[in-house]
C-alpha cells in the first residue's frame, strides 16, 4: 500500500509540473505499463511464453475503434466490449495453445500475433488497411473530452494503479501460489489437486484483458490507429520490459516498462539504433540478470563494494 | 495438367529453401535442445551480405562463398557470447535467440536499411522450357544447390569422424562427453553448420525472391513448420517437411488465393501441433504431455 501512495504522489508531482514532455512521457508508461504487467502475469508467475501480446493491444484498440465507428457506440460502451471480447479471445487461444508448451507454445503464440497483425493489414474494409483508422471519438467524461495528455493522465494511471492493485491481490491470494506452483512443475501442482490448463487459460484471460485496455484507451487517446504498432516488434518490446522487471514482480515490470519507454526517447535522435539496442539488451539481461535489472545492479554494486573495501582493508593491514 | 505441373515444380522449388532452413534448425536443436529463433536472420543475412558483396566488387562466386562462410562464423561468435552462458533453459533460450534475431534485424536495417534488395540470377533470366513447364534457370540452381547440400550433409553426418561425433554429441551429450568427444565444439560446429546452411539457403533463393531486413522471420517460421511436418530434430524429416510445405502453399497459392499464401503455413503449423506434434516421421524427443 505505502508503494502504491509513493506511486500516487510521484503521479502528481509528474502531472502538477506543467512540463508536457513528461506527462506524455507517462501517459504511454501507463499505456505500456497494462500489457506488460498482463503479460508478467502469465510469464512470471504462471510461467507460460508467449511471444503474440502485442495482438492483444492491438485487438483492444482495434475492436473498440471499429465498434466506436462503426456501430457509433457509446466510447466507453465500445472500450468495455471490446476489453471484454478480448478476454474472451484469450481464453479461446489459451484453450487452443495450452496444449503445447516449451518451444512449441512459443512458436504457435508468435504465429497468433502474425496472423493478427496480417489481418489488421489485409481487412482493408474493416480496418482501413495500412492506412489504419482515424477520427476516433475520445472518451469523455460529463462533456469533458480526455483527448488530450493531461486528460488522459488521471484516468489512464487510474486503470495502471487499479491493475496493479488487482494484479498484487492475485498474486497473494492462493490462485497466486497456485500459479506460481504450476510456473515450478506442472505435474507436481497437478498431483496437489490444481488443473493447470484452466488456471493458464483464465490468467490468459485476465493478461489479454489488461492488453485490452492498454490498447483500447490507447485508440481513444490518439483517435488514430494503424497496424504498425502492434507487430511482432511490440510483443518483443514487451517482452524486453518483462524480462527487464526479472519477469515477476509487478513494482519490478513497472520499472522496466519505465526503463524501456526512456530508453526508446534517448535514443530516438539515433534512428533505427533502438531495435539493435533492445536486442542485446534482451540477450544481456537474460544471461547475467535473470531476475531483472534492477536485481543485476545490485547485485553488481554489492559485489564491487565488497571489493573496494577488501582492497581497502588489505591496504590498512 | 501442365498448370498442376507448373504449381508442383514452383512448390518443389521453395520448398527447397525451406528443407534447408528446417535443417539449420534440426542441427543446432539435436546437439544443444535449443530452437534458434533467430534462424531465419541467418537466410536473411546471408543474402543481404552477398548483395553487398558483389556491390562491393567481388566476383559474385566469391561473393556467395564468403557470405555463407561469414555467417557460418556468425553462428559460432552467437553460440559463444550469446548461447553458452545462458545454460540449458529452454525459455531462456528461446527469449535469447529472440534477441539475438532482433538484433540481427536491426543490424541489417542500418546496413541495408528498409528497402528490398535483389541478387541477380546466377546464369541468366531466360525461362528453360521443361516438357511445357517453364522455370527460370535459378530455380534449378535452387534445387540443385539445396540437393547437393543435403547429400553432402548426409554423407558428412553419417560417413565422416567428425559427423559421427556430432551426432553421439547430439543423441546424448553427457554420454559422448564421457567418450571424449569435446561437446563444446560440437554446439559451435552446430551452429556454424545451421548458419551456413541457413545463409546458402537465403542466397540461392534471393535472385528469386526480394530479400530485405524482415524477410528472415518469415523463412524462419516457414522452415519451423517444416521441422514440426516432418518431426522435430529429425533431419530426413525437416527436408521432406520443407518440400512438403512448399508444395502446399504452390497448390494454395494457385487454386485459391496468392492472399492465403502465407496463411496456409500457419494453419499447417496449427494443425500440426494439435493433431500431431511429433510429426510424420516422429521425433526425437516427445514433446506432448
């Protein structure tokens, strides 16, 4: 609780300091955030791969988009159905491809993504193709359009704080021991009496859910989207900001997301320099800091720190 | 009947490409249990590095020889820094080569940046007439190299030292260590072996086929399909898979839609790996709870 009100004052020191680049800076924190505490979910703590998330922010925007468009529903009305159709998608491809594991889930999981991003391409007349969608209607609030960074701001951190409240209970809660038993040895949780493909399918449910969000507020924010930002690119982005976090721990996903988002600035200035970046350092922090960065530096400066004064009390000897 | 030909010897001619791609992958999954996601990069790479060859000036031979010889080499330098410190997890090793096949990528966008590339053909343009059925003459290059390619693999695997011991190492490791078959070497030489492969594969096929920075990763899902057709780390099978793969996307492309083109190998993959995950010739390892 006391890191959720720290979270809360920084949010308003962020938002009261007037500067526009940081309150856009942390609108898309928080749209990012929500996939990848979705995603931490199911691969930190349940230990399931899977490498097509993007194509769950990207059904959220698209499906509350369309449903906004075209059927003329209410924003908030079209954001709800289209979260919801979401989840139900999740479930159904969890309930597909939880029949494999290991190499095979991750490849049929990429295969998802492709092929939701290739549709998004080739359903010109739904989804306008590579032209995408524009002309969105924003969410709004008694008449007050959240179009704009500081509108978005509250609401968007209110669903990133309210996901992570949701994601801390589960995780303490006995689903969470059993997700994370099931994440250990499935057969052992199996022989104690958990059924391991439902409990994978719901948290597929829930992570698609939260991708869901992230995506559908995101369409609403912009009023403009295209099937460019939601490639497979994305879901590696993803997976960088989990692996960054050290996969479980939602404060530590937080961090990588942040991590990633400001990386992604700094080296905007350099061109396509950030794809190379994000590759090796997916590679290094996989190798040398398994449970994230954060844990890798620490675990650094402690070390040279017990080396600097080894040195330091062989000298005084 | 010619048009059934025409799709037959166009699938056979793919399908080639993806046999050879499927078995970069047999080779280093067997010896190191890790499926390189990045295999498809290799094919990518090495097209892109002939192309910049011969730009370059170098006799196109040449050009191909030390493309597919440099990506070998690349093989070897990723097994060293990037696989060998990760240890046997299998996420972790599938979250690496990820990585390492996204680096890859935008390495190749700064290089060659974003636009598509040709190679020309290695003897000509002009169509060769085959009883009705007209093939450009890189299509035989393509069938011929990738032949020639996988007996000389076969006859490595099976009559040569070296492949003997890459094979002990591949069907138990700890037991051919025993024997004093240095495993290090063998994961390096596998990985040397998926990369040249891999890297003439993507040669062959790119006078053919545009190559550019995002043409690997679609090579490299065609190629796994092929493993899984065929059973995974069996590498008669991934052959047999690739060429069974390219006849079903010709015969699709044709009688259907070009659209569905790219479609029918994930429904294959998809059918594949929920009716029968071990393939049509089985696999080494189960892989089905």
């Amino acid at each position: 609780m006391r890191r959720v009100a720290l979270l809360v004052v920084a949010l308003a020191a962020v938002y009261f300091s007037g500067s526009g680049y940081l309150l856009n800076l942390f609108v898309v924190t928080a749209l990012f955030a929500l996939p990848a505490l979705g995603l931490s979910l199911l691969m930190g703590y349940t230990g399931q791969i899977s490498l097509g998330h993007a194509a769950f922010v990207g059904l959220g925007a698209y499906g509350s988009a369309i449903l906004c468009k075209s059927l003329g529903l209410n924003p908030w009305l079209a954001l709800l159905a289209a979260v919801a159709a979401t989840t139900a998608i999740a479930w159904v491809i969890g309930w597909l491809v939880f029949r494999l594991r290991g190499h095979h889930l991750a490849m049929a999981t990429l295969a998802f993504g492709i092929i939701v991003h290739v549709a998004t391409v080739e359903m010109k007349g739904l989804t306008g193709g590579q032209d995408g969608l524009s002309g969105i209607a924003p969410l709004s609030i008694f008449g007050f359009e959240l179009g704009t960074d500081a509108a978005i701001f509250p609401f968007a951190w209110l669903a990133c704080v309210a996901a992570i409240l949701v994601a801390e209970n589960l995780v303490r809660s006995p689903a969470g021991l059993t997700m994370r038993a099931v994440a250990e040895n499935e057969a052992v949780a199996a022989s104690v009496g958990i059924a391991p493909d439902a409990l994978k399918r719901r948290i597929m449910a829930i992570s698609g859910c939260y991708a869901g969000v992230g995506g559908a507020i995101y369409a609403h924010y912009l009023g403009y989207i295209s099937p460019g930002p939601f490639d497979v690119g994305f879901s590696v982005r993803l997976l960088l900001m989990v692996a960054l976090g050290g996969f479980a721990g939602i404060w530590n996903v937080l961090f990588g997301v942040l991590f990633v988002v400001v990386t992604s600035e700094v080296l905007k200035p350099f061109g396509r320099f950030d794809v190379v970046i994000y590759g090796v350092l997916l590679v290094i922090v996989m190798i040398y800091c398994p449970r994230g960065l954060l844990d890798g530096l620490q675990t650094a400066a402690r070390a040279l720190a017990r080396r600097l004064s080894s040195a330091a009390g062989g000298r005084g000897s | 009947m010619t048009e059934l030909a025409q799709y037959v010897a166009s699938g056979l001619v793919v399908g080639a490409i993806y046999g050879l791609i499927a078995i970069g992958f047999t080779a280093v999954y067997n010896v190191t249990g890790i499926v390189n996601f990045a295999q498809g990069e290799f094919a990518m790479l090495g097209a892109l590095g002939a192309i910049g060859l011969l730009a370059a000036g170098v006799p196109l031979p040449a050009a191909v020889i030390l493309a597919a010889l440099a990506i070998g080499l690349l093989g070897v330098l990723i097994e060293w820094l990037a696989i060998r410190p990760a240890g046997p997890d299998v996420l972790r090793g599938i979250i690496i080569t990820i990585g390492v096949g996204v680096s890859l990528q935008g390495v190749a966008v700064l290089v060659w940046g974003t636009d598509a590339h040709p190679l020309p053909a290695f003897s000509g343009e002009k169509p060769i007439d085959l009883g009705g059925v007209t093939v450009p003459p890189q299509a035989l290059w393509v069938v011929g190299t990738a032949a020639a390619l996988m007996c000389g693999l076969y006859l490595f695997f099976t009559r040569t030292y070296l492949g003997k011991a890459f094979r002990a190492c591949a069907l138990n490791a700890f037991a051919a260590s025993l024997m004093g078959i240095p495993t290090a070497a063998m994961r390096a030489l596998s990985f040397f072996v998926s990369g040249l492969v891999g890297a003439i594969a993507g040669i062959i096929v790119a006078p053919i086929a545009l190559m550019q920075y995002d043409s690997g990763i679609f090579l490299g899902i065609k190629g796994f399909v092929a493993c899984i057709i065929g059973g995974f780390g069996n590498p008669i099978g991934a052959a047999l898979g690739g060429l069974a793969l390219g006849l079903l996307e010709a015969l699709a492309t044709g009688y259907l839609s070009s659209g569905y083109k790219n479609a029918i190998a994930f429904v294959v993959l998809l059918a594949f790996l929920f009716a029968r995950p071990g393939g049509i010739l089985g696999e080494l390892e189960e892989v089905r709870r």
